[in-house]
C-alpha cells in the first residue's frame, strides 16, 4: 500500500524551494509529497484553482498543505471545485481576508505585489466546505511587515492576524509562537500539519510531543 499523498502549496511570491523543508519532515513522518506551483503575475486565480483542481482529480491526494496564500487556494479549490480531498492544512492563511492586503492595495506603488491574486487575498472566504476537514496553523509570534500596519489585528505572526485565519467550518485550529516564515520552517508546525491530514485534528499535539 502506497503512503498518503500530500500536495504541498507556498505563499505568494514564494518559489517551490520555500517547501523542501517542510517537504522532507513531512516524508519523513511517511507521507509522499507532490509540490504544486502557481504564478503571481501570469495567471488569475481562478486559472490557479482550475490547475490545482486538476491535479487532485488525477493524482487524488489525501491532503493538501498551503502556506499563506497556498492555503487559501487549497480551500477556495476544494469548495469551488467540489474536490474529494478528505483533509486540507492551512499555515498562516488569511481565510477571511488579508488586513496587510487591503493596505497594499490602497497604493500605486505596492498594490502590483499582490499580483493577479489581490480579490482573493482582500476578501478570503465566507466558510470552509463541509464535506472537507479544515485545520489551520495560525502563528503569534508578531516579527514581519505587521509591525508597520497598526491595521493587522493582535495578535499576528507579522503578516496575518490570528482573526483573520478563523473560517467558519474549520475543523481544527492550532496557535504556535512562530511567525508567518517560521511556519514553514517549524518542525512542531510539520508534525502538526501531518497529525491533522492522518487524525483529522491537533489532539495529539496538545497531548504532549509524540
């Protein structure tokens, strides 16, 4: 019998290297891993959920983990797209709505950063589709671009606020002291993430270490 099979998704701007860390200890904890890229500038996100759509259809996943906005693609995918994936793990994403979005557009000069993506990182999600487990990942430690933005709600992992990742329907919902790069590099948000694509929550993480 083949191990479970994770598609793994990175945040804005960021390449597929951000995940090979996260990519290793999740193999490391049994799982097989398929890194799945989009672009920022050349494709809307409705292309984007489209391609992600596919692969799953072809490849049939156990889960998907998304950074950032990875993670807000991987639920936007599954619920528009009424993909059959059984469990999705979402790090730093802002669900409902980016505050740090909404002030990079209120400008000329850094509205291009937000790409072809800025309606789906300003207005999230009303809620996570019922017919797929949720958990999310949500860092308190306040070190990244938030520190600028008295706009970002307390408390924040210095790009999302921890309100801001609270979807009605979620599953599951985990705090870690990390901030919004330390998500990715953590190996407690790893054993995280691959607890909650096997359990179906973060019980054992609150347990204690396994």
């Amino acid at each position: 019998m083949n191990p479970p099979l994770l598609v793994l998704l990175p945040g804005i701007w960021l390449p597929q290297a951000t995940l090979i860390v996260l990519a290793r200890r999740l193999k490391a904890r049994g799982f097989r891993i398929r890194l799945f890229r989009y672009s920022t500038l050349h494709e809307s996100s409705e292309q984007v959920l489209r391609r992600l759509a596919e692969l799953c259809r072809e490849i049939q996943p156990s889960g998907i983990v998304g950074h950032s906005l990875g993670g807000l693609f991987a639920v936007a995918a599954i619920a528009a797209h009424e993909l059959s994936v059984p469990r999705a793990v979402c790090l730093g994403s802002p669900l409902r709505g980016s505050a740090v979005a909404r002030a990079l557009a209120r400008s000329p000069i850094t509205k291009p950063s937000l790409g072809r993506h800025a309606r789906l990182l300003i207005e999230g999600l009303a809620q996570a589709p019922s017919h797929c487990e949720v958990g999310v990942i949500a860092g308190e430690l306040p070190i990244g671009i938030g520190l600028f933005l008295p706009s970002l709600p307390h408390p924040h992992d210095g790009v999302v606020s921890i309100a801001e990742t609270e979807l009605p329907g979620i599953r599951d919902h985990l705090r870690l002291r990390l901030n919004h790069s330390g998500l990715l590099l953590s190996p407690l948000a790893a054993r995280a993430a691959g607890a909650f694509i096997t359990e179906g929550s973060f019980a054992s993480l609150r347990r204690g270490p396994a």
